[in-house]
C-alpha cells in the first residue's frame, strides 16, 4: 500500500481557465487533492453570455452557470471555495494567504485570513476590464459588465428606474452586444468609441460596414469621440460630455473599454509580467517559477504569424491554456500551447462580423509586405432559397501565398468561412492551399466553388498577374478607370472620370482605349471586372488591374 501523500493542485480562479485547468488535472491525476479559490461568488460562469441575459436572448439566468461547487465535488472531488481571495503567494514555502470576503459589510483589514498549502499552483484569474478617469466615481447607474453581479446590478438599474436611454462606451465585441440586446428591448442606445470606426481590429472599410449595419438598426456610432466627463446628480450621471463638447443626455452608462490582465498578486510574489503587460508562461505555462503556472487572460501568448508575445483575452485559448496547465501540473508533461490568431466573431444584429490573423494597420506598422484579395458571395448556392452574402477579405504574403490574416462580413456562414482560414493559418497554409481544399457542398449549404475557393483563386490570379488586384481604397487618379458596369449600375453608384463600357461592350470598343496606359477595370463585386481586365491583357495591354470587391466595397470606405 502506497505511503505517498497525493499531490496538493491549488487554482487561483474559475470560469474558463480555472475549471478547464482543475478538470484535466482530476482526469491525468485521479489522487490529487484539487482546490479552486474563486474570490466571487460563481466558480464558473458563462461571461460570453452576459449581454444576452440582459435583452432577454438567454431567459433564464441559471443557464449562465456552467458549473456549481456541488457539482465539482460530486463529479470530480474538486474543492471549491468562494468567496476566498488570494492575497499573498509565498513561493518559497508553497503557502497562499487567503482572506474571506463573503461579508461585504467590512473593511479590508477586517477580513479573516488563513493559509493554505501547495504543491502546484495555477494562476488563473483572468482580466479585469479597464475604469477610464471618467468613471472612477462610478455612481449608482454606471456599470462595467464582467461579472453575474454587474450583470444583476444592470437588469435592476433598467427594471427599477425605467431606463429609457443608454449610453455604451466602447465599441468592442462587448460594446456591440450591450448595443444589440438594449436595442432589443426598446432603450434608446448611444454607442461611442474612441477609434475612428467599431471594432478596431478590422480594416478601415469593414469597419464601416459594420458600421453601417449598426446605422440601418438606427443606432448611430459616435467615432473618434471621447468621453471626457459625467455630469450628476445626487450621484446618479445624467449626461455624458465628449471631446467635441457634445452632451449626451443618458440615463444608464455601460463602460466597455478594454481589460487588462490581473497580473497584481503575481507580480507581488515576483513572477515575471512580459512587456504586452501579461504573465510571462513557457509553451506548457509554466511561470517564472516551474512550480507556478498560469492560463487565461492574464498571461502573454506567442502570436502564430509574428512570433510575438500578445495579450489574447478569448474564451477559447483560456480553455485551451487552462486544460495545459491542468495536465502538466498534474503529471509533468503535456502538448504545448501553441500560439493564437485573434480569432473573433460577433453577431450585429442580422449579420455576423469575423476576423483572425492580423490586419492592415498592424502590418503597415512593422512594414511587413502583404497584398489583399476581396471577394463577394453567397453563404451556399444562390439559387437555393435563403442564400445571404458575404464580403470576405484575405491578406496574404507574396509571392508565397502564406496566408496573414482574414475578415468576413455577413449573415450565415461567415463563422465557417473565418474558421476554415483560422484552421489553414494554424497549419501555415497558403492561397494555393485554400484552392485545393476538398468542402461538402450541397446547395443547402454551400457552392461547388466556396467563397473560400473563390478568395483563393482570385489572390492567386493576383499574384500570377492574371491580373494583379488593387485594393478598394486606392487612389485611381493616375489610372485608366474602364467601368464595365451597366449604366443603371453606374448611375446608382456612379465612378467619377472612369469610362463607361458594360462588359459585353468591351471586345469591340477596346479602340477606345489606351493600351499603354496603367488600366484598372471596376465592376460592383470585382468578378466582371477580372473577365473584362484578361480581356485587355489578351488585348495587348501592358498594365491592368482589377479593384479588389468592386464598387461595392469601395463606396464603404469611410469618411475621411
């Protein structure tokens, strides 16, 4: 019989990484004392679910919580322990200080504390979201949402005081849902950010679609604006003053601004924090201390594409870094992490906004080479009833093909889309990769030449010069500009200096043109554009290109 005292597995933190982490650790180590310290009330909780809730979407607030202590002990003999705030790590004799804050009623110093002992110990208490200046006096209807109690605190705030006008600071994915699901239930909502356009890690242009998806559901983006104070009264704000001198008249206030790791209790016990502001963690996340480990949004990961070291505060590398952590804690040994992509999905009312990989701005801010395809299809066969569109974006290296990153704006399908590529990055695939990809199809649900077929094979035309491809914001003033539209087209959208020959004009009227001038050709979606643009190629025309997406995209371009 064994005399061995079974291993002491301590995790700091539920939700994602926390109970991903002390699961697997029960599942490779069946003998090992598993404790979880959750400083709130919920071990763990659907916090990607927390807007719904608000606009009724999700009705019953149980369905929010994944898991209960009871279930813990019962299924897994996982001790968890509320209300418990870790407050000290002492790493040399393995101890945690640990403070009882189920009493809200006292004060810090009057909280009880114990100690409690580890053998491995998990880090994973997350993010915190930012409190801008503004809001450091947050008053009684001014809430961040994080957490089930802002969550309840917001629901008593729209219930009690009948709220009839709200405003959302922050355009992020958490911004966009408050937006949605207050709309949904009849308040008047006043979104503001900070940033030229929504959701900031798109480009420019389908910024502005999303944008404009917002505007069509009568919500109008307030962009580039700050908020710069919050007018009270009796405590409660009344009315928000942006940078332009603009007043906001409100009666609820929900800050979304941005998280920022919870790195404060490890730095105190002298664990390294890298420079993106995360826990520095090796590739089976393992601290600065090999007896320390971390996961979730508090720790810096490796970007697959750059290398670099980034926060990625997402629900699925938190499960994913939780459920390393659990396993090498427990026995040693693990697959390692791997490195993120940024993988993202929101729903804007009717659409769906996607992206992975990086964007423009970040690769013209380290002059990283890239050129850009855009195409404009159906989520399945056309002429099977229900197809919706989509505008789907790749960047991608040259000539390689390697793919950078991608972004995908609307209604069904694009989740499958922005996955396929997330998939084939991860696997450092290329455009020439995408083109081999063997998808079901069948009218219901796709083409027999998927968008992601088409994205290919127009960035291949690209980098074949079969033709090169512009992108939709170029300036086209030393181009010239052959529309191949019809003139209804041409008149609802009109394309000032171009030459208006419809694609079927085009063989015969070439004459008209010169072909030893630099050319582009520009359609509505950029598919006639490449037939007529081979076709001055075939013609004896030294330089043509397409506009990538056509005119459709390009009258997205937002305003300057």
């Amino acid at each position: 019989m064994s005399t061995e005292k079974p291993q002491r597995i301590v995790i700091i933190g539920g939700v994602a990484a926390g109970a991903s982490a002390a699961t697997r650790a029960r599942r490779i180590d069946p003998k090992a004392e598993i404790t979880i310290l959750e400083k709130g009330p919920a071990v763990s909780f659907a916090n990607c679910g927390l807007p719904y809730h608000l606009g009724g979407e999700i009705a019953d607030r149980n369905k929010l919580l994944v898991a209960t202590p009871e279930l813990f002990w019962n299924r897994f003999e996982i001790r968890v322990r509320t209300f418990q705030e870790v407050v000290a790590i002492e790493r040399e004799s393995k101890m945690l200080t640990i403070q009882d804050t189920s009493d809200p009623t006292r004060t810090f110093t009057q909280f009880a504390s114990t100690q409690i002992g580890y053998d491995k110990l998990i880090l994973a208490m997350g993010a915190e979201p930012v409190l801008p200046p503004f809001a450091i006096d947050r008053g009684p209807n001014v809430f961040q949402l994080w957490t089930l109690p802002d969550m309840d605190g917001i629901l008593r705030q729209i219930q009690e005081t009948k709220v009839r006008r709200a405003l959302v600071v922050g355009a992020g994915f958490v911004g966009i849902e408050v937006v949605e699901q207050l709309h949904r239930i009849g308040i008047q909502v006043d979104l503001v950010e900070r940033s030229p356009t929504v959701l900031n890690r798109l480009d420019p242009i389908f910024g502005n679609m999303a944008c404009n998806i917002l505007r069509k559901e009568n919500i109008h983006p307030i962009q580039g604006q700050s908020v710069l104070e919050l007018k009270r009264h009796d405590r409660r704000v009344h009315t928000a003053v942006l940078s332009d001198g603009t007043n906001l008249p409100t009666d609820l206030v929900i800050l979304g601004v941005g998280v920022r790791p919870r790195t404060q209790l490890a730095a105190r016990a002298g664990l390294e924090v890298g420079n993106s502001g995360g826990l520095v963690v090796n590739e089976f996340m393992q601290t600065s201390d090999p007896s320390i480990y971390a996961a979730g949004d508090l720790v810096e990961y490796t970007h697959q594409i750059t290398h670099a070291k980034t926060l990625n505060p997402l629900a699925g590398p938190a499960n994913r870094s939780g459920r390393i952590a659990g396993e090498h804690a427990a026995c040693g040994h693990s697959q390692p992490m791997g490195g993120v992509l940024g993988t993202s999905i929101v729903r804007v009312f009717h659409s769906t906004v996607g992206m992975t990989g990086l964007n423009e701005k970040y690769l013209d801010s380290q002059k990283i080479p890239y050129r850009t395809a855009i195409v404009q299809a159906t989520d399945h066969a056309s002429y099977f009833p229900g197809a919706t569109n989509m505008q789907l974006k790749v960047l991608y290296e040259a000539p390689s093909g390697r793919i950078l990153g991608a972004q995908a704006i609307g209604g069904n399908g694009v989740d499958k889309r922005i996955d396929i590529l997330a998939t084939a990055m991860t696997l450092g695939g290329t455009v020439y990769d995408l083109a081999k990809i063997d998808l079901a199809y069948a009218p219901p649900y796709g083409s027999a030449k998927d968008p992601i077929h088409m994205i290919a094979f127009t960035a291949i035309n690209d980098l074949h010069e079969q033709p090169r491809l512009l992108p939709p914001d170029a300036d086209l003033s030393g181009y010239q500009v052959v529309d191949v539209r019809t003139p209804k087209e041409q008149s609802e959208l009109p394309l000032e200096g171009a030459t208006a020959i419809p694609i079927d004009e085009l063989p015969g009227r070439c004459q008209e043109l010169d072909p030893d001038q630099p050319t582009v050709v520009v359609c509505h979606s950029g598919k006639r554009a490449h037939v007529g643009a081979c076709r001055l190629k075939a013609s004896g025309f030294s330089q043509v290109y397409n506009l990538t997406g056509g005119m459709s995209v390009r009258s997205q371009i937002p305003a300057s």
